[in-house]
C-alpha cells in the first residue's frame, strides 16, 4: 500500500485500459469505459469518490454499516485489496468463505448504492504480512516474487483464476459493480522489468477480467520508470496538503499529458509501527486537499475510510536506512475518518461537508450513519488459571530434530513462534550469537531467562556465559514479514542461519513449531505461584444483554497475543504505541466470555485485564533506543 517514507507526494497514476480485458465479449454491455480523459459510468461523465476499506479487518457483521457510512459521507465507490496469503493459506487450498466472502462484500457495497474498485495484486503491500503473498512461497529456495520467475508466476496464475470464478458475475462488463481492477501495486517502487509488467496485465487478461484495468505509483519519474504501462490508466498516490496535490498532478501531467486524472490513495492518515509515535494528521488538511480534487474534477480514492484492524498475525513490516526492521502494529485505524470501533470522527465530518459543496445537481447525502453498536467499557478481571509454555510444548507442538537450526518456512509453518533447543557442546564457552533473528527472540538458559533478541536494532550477540551441557531455548516470534521494499524475497522468519557459543555451532536442534492456531489442548490449572517464563494464562468475563465493542487493556503486560471467544486480536507489546486491543462486539456474547493470553515475558501469580471505552496510544520512553548489554 504505502511508500513508508514520506517523500515527495506519489500520485497513482490511473492506468486504466478501456479494453484492459478486451478478451471475451460480454454477457452484459459494460457499465463503465473510459473516454479520453473521462470515466464514463452508464453513458455519462463519471467522477469517482471512493474510500477505502479491507473485508478481512473489518468484522463481517458490521461491513453493511460501514458501506453506510461511506455512502452517507459522500463517496460513490469503496476501494478494497484481495489477500491472497488469506485466500489461499497453503497451495491450491481456497477460502473465500465467512469474514473472507468478498463477492458477499461488494454485493453488499452494490446494496447501499455503492461501486466498487478492487486491487487484486497479487502483491498489495497495505501494511500486510508479506504484501499480501502467502508465505507458503518462501518454502521454495530461490524463488523471486514480483518477477518473471516461472514458479511465481504460475501460482499467481492459478489464483486470479480463482478470484475471477468469485467475482465474474460482479464485474462492470456484466453489468456488476465492480467498475475498475488493479495491476500489481506500485511496481515502480520496486522495480523495473517491463517484461513483468506486462505479463501481470497479461495474466489478468487472461484470468477474465475484461474491464477496464489500471496502475497504482508515486508521482514522479522514479515511479513512472517502472510502474504504468503505455496502454493502461494511470493514477498517483500521495499524501500532504494541496500543494502536493499540484505537484504531483504536474509530474503526472508532465510523463501523460492525457488521461482521466485520479488520486489511486490519498493518504488520509498514517500506520503506526511498534515503539514509534501513534500518526495523527489534522482533518482540515485532507478536506481542503479533497476540495481541491474535487473542484478540478480529480477522482479520488481515500486511504484509508476505514482502516480496521490487522486481527492475528496480519500485520506486516517496514525497513528503512536507519532501521533494519520496523514492525506494524495490530491496529489499523490509520486515523482513518471512520475509527477502528466504527465511530465517525471530527475528519469524517469535515470530509462530508467538503464532498457535500461539490455534489452534481439533483445529489444529496444521506443523513451521517452513527454506528449502532456501542463501545463499553468491561470491569476488571483476573486471569486466574495458567500454563507455561515450555509444559504445553507437547500439546501444540510435535518437535522436528535437525542438525542445524531450520527456518520456519523450512518447517512448513508460516506464522507464530518457533522454540529452538539446543545442548551447548563441549568446548562452547562464552557469549551467544544468532545469524539471524527473525524477528524477536526470548533466550533461555536452563529454562532461566537470559535475555532477548531484537531484529529492530540489528541485534545479533547476547552476553550472557555460557557453559557446555547448559540447555538452550530460543523462542522466536515472526513478528510479520516486511511489506514494502526490495527485501521481500529475503524474509524468511525463524533463526536463519546458525547459532554459536564463543565462536563454535551449536549443531542438533528439536524444533518445536508454534502456529498456535488451535490452543483447544492447553491444560491450565490455577496459578499458585509467579511464572517467570513465557506462559498461557486465561480467565473470563461476563456480560448481560447485547454485548458492545471494547478494547482490551494490555497494560501491565510485556509482550505476547490475546485470543477472546477463540478469535486471534493480534499482538500487543508494552512499548507501545498501541496500549489496547480491539474487541469486535459480534465476537462477545451475553453471558460468560473466554479470553486466553500468551504473554512472553512472564509474570505474577495471577494477572488482570479491563475493556474500554476508548483506545490507548502511549509509547515508552525510549521505546526505539537498543538496550545496553
């Protein structure tokens, strides 16, 4: 989705191709077309206003309403990505059913009279895991994505195949909703082989997407090298106030003089990273840029409307000069004009009324849509009952023993944590050192914990003595692989290389693997005593009546994952910025509610947790500073 360093504004420049999927002729005459440098939606000149949003953040009981939302605060269209590593999570294995129904989605979007963008990728960044690829293709040594890769190609292939079979019938050249699709995502980015992007726009051809296409860049001729293609709709993305709008619309002016003109992401907002400031941007700035679009007749596409949440182990990653690794945090509100709970916010308000000034004669919006479903607040509770981590090893894990420490894409696994064992060898003494972690290590001596490893500071070594016949533990967390840059293909998770003791490999390893995907087998009991070391703990909470969203208060915890109701929040970390974890109220029920926590860092006797009415962003004081060892 995102440039991660905000640098000149990006314009996506909007390479639709009228005849992008001129393949097979249509049961239904198209909808939409372009026309020199017009859409054209049911024979008339056609500006799109459109706001993105993502099926999979967003709880399906509530994607109606948000749709409501959306129409009610002037946009005619919703934007959304389709996530291929959810779609398909091991090879030729399709889901496309529950919170994952993405023609269910955009019939719903067509319901309360709105179009729909949709941006297939494959890849689609968006702050996901990966950029949204399935991490299933790392298990194969050397393959590159986002190239001419055969093996690539073929399974991105064989998946917008698939999506097609799901979205056909919704498609503007049957008559459906579905007005434009995208080819990759911000390739120029990335890279430079025309080859490739024409084999993408190829394959969507291909795939029967017989509607109008386009691209997605930056603006400027570092992304125009690389991303649009001569016969395809270009759109810029960007951030900033107007006077990055004029720039970028010059430098897209400047490379096609001719062409609808289309914002493809104007970033409303911003994404957090953990231990970094919580993004804020002032409303007033994106509703005078959105005026500007729209007393030139621009289109546009928010991103984000409403941003969400990365539920699991959603989130993805960023790097930059300066830090190897930044890892996103679990939220996605993006400060979004529809926060994470689905309330509207002070930038909702003044986007409506900007939109609302600029609406074609015969036009009127909606009355604004407040979300019905309350945000509460939950009383304290005990989590009374717990279970270290290292005694459940044998229900969640079956151990796989290799003489040198594998990948967690050499296991088959493609998400969570992976515990290393290992006995130090005779002649090992002294300091340890892991080549490399990937991405958060918690290290174990004897079952004593001795300290941590951590990626975002480049950390390697670890002082700590270590002498022959100790037992050593490493659990590792994929905190989520980079999203964004040319290191895609180098982002296998796990320890990826070797570990050593005063110099000499450590060889033998028992591999525990921990997807953590079913915790049904846990075994707790009452927690006597403090549990030093990583460890389960659950309790539960009751509500009478109809329940409310809330966000869990992970206060006083280290750093590890809540599970309520056997739904996955995500990941919270004490050093902030994001102190809660958003609860969906469709995942509560009236009466007794189960929650499961995983915290790493270990802890007292018993814990507590609480639920809010309102989120908490605080980051610790030197949240971003490597520790000294």
């Amino acid at each position: 989705m995102k440039i991660p360093h905000r640098l000149a504004a990006l314009a996506v420049a909007l390479a639709l191709t009228a005849a992008s999927g001129a393949g097979a002729a249509s049961a239904a005459t198209p909808r939409f077309a372009i026309d020199g440098d017009r859409f054209v939606l049911d024979g008339k000149p056609h500006l799109i206003r459109s706001g993105e949003m993502h099926y999979p953040r967003i709880a399906r009981a509530f994607w109606r309403e948000r749709l409501r939302q959306a129409r009610a605060m002037g946009l005619n269209t919703v934007t959304t990505y389709v996530f291929w590593n959810l779609h398909e999570p091991e090879p030729g294995r399709f889901d496309f059913s529950g919170n994952l129904d993405i023609a269910a989605f955009i019939r719903t979007a067509k319901e309360e009279g709105l179009d729909v963008i949709v941006r297939p990728g494959p890849y689609i960044c968006t702050e996901l895991d990966f950029g949204g690829f399935p991490a299933w293709l790392l298990r194969t040594p050397g393959l590159r994505v986002r190239s001419m890769d055969p093996r690539y190609l073929a399974a991105g292939e064989r998946y917008l195949r698939r999506v097609h079979q799901e979205l056909a019938p919704l498609l503007s050249s049957r008559g459906g909703p579905i007005l434009m699709m995208q080819i990759e995502n911000e390739y120029g980015s990335y890279g430079r082989d025309r080859d490739y992007m024409r084999t993408a726009k190829r394959q969507m051809i291909d795939a029967g997407f017989d509607l109008p296409l386009f691209t997605s860049d930056g603006a400027g001729p570092q992304y125009f090298e690389g991303g649009p293609l001569p016969d395809v709709a270009a759109t810029i993305n960007f951030d900033g106030d107007v006077a990055d709008a004029e720039e970028a619309f010059a430098a897209l002016r400047e490379f096609r003089p001719h062409g609808p003109r289309m914002v493809g992401e104007y970033w409303a907002g911003w994404f957090d990273h953990w231990g970094e400031r919580h993004h804020t941007t002032p409303p007033q700035r994106a509703a005078s840029t959105v005026d500007w679009f729209l007393a030139r007749g621009i289109s546009f596409n928010l991103y984000m409307f409403h941003g969400g949440t990365s539920f699991g182990w959603m989130a993805g990653a960023n790097y930059n000069r300066d830090a190897p690794y930044q890892p996103d945090t679990t939220s996605y509100d993006y400060d979004a004009p529809v926060d994470e709970a689905g309330r509207l916010t002070p930038k909702y308000r003044a986007l409506r009324e900007t939109i609302a000034r600029h609406l074609p004669a015969g036009e009127t919006l909606p009355a604004p849509v407040e979300t019905a479903t309350p945000t509460v607040a939950v009383p304290r509770f005990e989590l009374r009952e717990s279970v270290a981590l290292f005694d459940a090893l044998p229900a969640l894990s079956a151990p796989v023993r290799a003489q040198l420490p594998r990948n967690m894409e050499a296991l088959e696994q493609n998400y969570g944590f992976v515990l290393y064992r290992a006995t130090v060898p005779d002649g090992a003494r002294g300091k340890l050192a892991v080549d490399e972690v990937r991405d958060y290590a918690n290290v174990f001596v004897d079952a004593a914990a001795a300290g941590t490893l951590d990626r975002r500071f480049g950390e390697r070594e670890l002082a700590v003595d270590l002498k022959p016949g100790a037992r050593l533990d490493l659990l590792v967390e994929n905190m989520g692989r980079i999203n964004f840059g040319t290191r895609l293909d180098e982002e296998r998770k796990g320890i990826t290389r070797s570990v050593r003791v005063g110099g000499k490999e450590v060889l033998d390893w028992t591999h525990y693997p921990l997807p953590l995907s079913d915790l049904g087998r846990l075994r707790f009991e009452r927690a006597a005593a403090a549990r030093p070391g990583p460890a389960f703990w659950r309790g539960e909470f009751r509500l009478g009546g109809a329940p409310g969203n809330t966000f869990l208060d992970t206060r006083g915890w280290g750093k590890g994952h809540a599970w309520v109701n056997g739904h996955h929040l995500g990941r919270y970390w004490k050093i902030g910025p994001q102190q809660t974890l958003f609860v969906p109220a469709p995942w509560l029920r009236a009466g007794r509610n189960e929650v499961i926590v995983l915290d790493v860092e270990g802890g007292a006797a018993t814990r507590s947790l609480q639920g809010l009415a309102d989120p908490v962003y605080d980051t610790a004081p030197g949240a971003l500073e490597p520790r000294k060892r």
